[in-house]
C-alpha cells in the first residue's frame, strides 16, 4: 500500500540538543511548536493503526526559492538546493514527526530512505510530501 502526505510551509530541520546550566537538555520552543503542528497534520491525515512492518520512504522538501533565483532567465520549475539545512537533519525531522504522529510504530522500521532537496517552481508554495510504500 502507498500512503502520501503533505506538510504546508518552509520544511524544517532538527536542531541540536541545547542543554540549561544544570546540564537538562531541550529543544527550542519554535521547533516544538513547528513540530506539534506537523505531529497533528500527520495524524489527522494517517488512517488506520501506525505501520509496523518494514517500509521505503520518499521524502521531496520544497523550500522557498530566493529572489536571486526568480529572474525571467530562471527556470520556472523546482532547481536542485545544495545549501543549508542539511537534507539529513530535514529527513530526521520528518522521521520523527511520522512516528510521534503514530504513522509509523519505529522510525528502525523504515530500510529504505530517498531524500530530495529542491527549490519550489516559482508559483509554489515551501511544502514537504512524504511517500509511503509498504513492503507487501
């Protein structure tokens, strides 16, 4: 079975463990809140109990594209971004949203990852889509 799914806005990356003087580790308030809201968009969109079983997954984040790339001369379709936040800070964002969202039972489960990182076409919006593929 295939599953899609659609996070609106820029995508987002997880960021580093910070820790307070007395050495407790925490997340930055506006990731929690970004992440709380993906959490609710992956779970109200999900059907059914999480998946349990082995599963390949495609990840395309789309970021906004900068003005130096809107010119007439630039293509209107979505360009390669080689640029910071690292794709694999993306996907762990992502994985962990799936699995905090009751989508996937274990983000172990998955054997099989495909990352994208584009720049949107120019009459698009940042999103994320997120494919799902069972392995039977």
């Amino acid at each position: 079975m295939i599953r899609h799914y659609r996070l609106k806005g820029q995508p987002i990356a997880l960021p580093r463990q910070r820790f307070t003087r007395t050495g407790h580790s925490y997340k930055p308030a506006s990731y929690m809140k970004r992440r709380e809201a993906d959490v609710l968009i992956l779970r109200s969109s999900h059907l059914g109990d999480a998946i349990g079983e082995p599963i390949k997954i495609v990840i395309e984040f789309f970021h906004k594209r900068p003005k130096r790339l809107m010119r007439l001369k630039d293509s209107p379709n979505a360009i390669e971004k080689d640029t910071r936040p690292d794709i694999d800070n993306l996907s762990k964002h992502v994985l962990d949203s799936l699995q905090a969202a009751n989508v996937i039972k274990d983000d172990g489960l998955v054997w099989h990852l495909t990352c994208i990182d584009m720049y949107c076409a120019k009459d698009e919006e940042p999103h994320t889509l997120i494919t799902i593929r069972d392995t039977q």
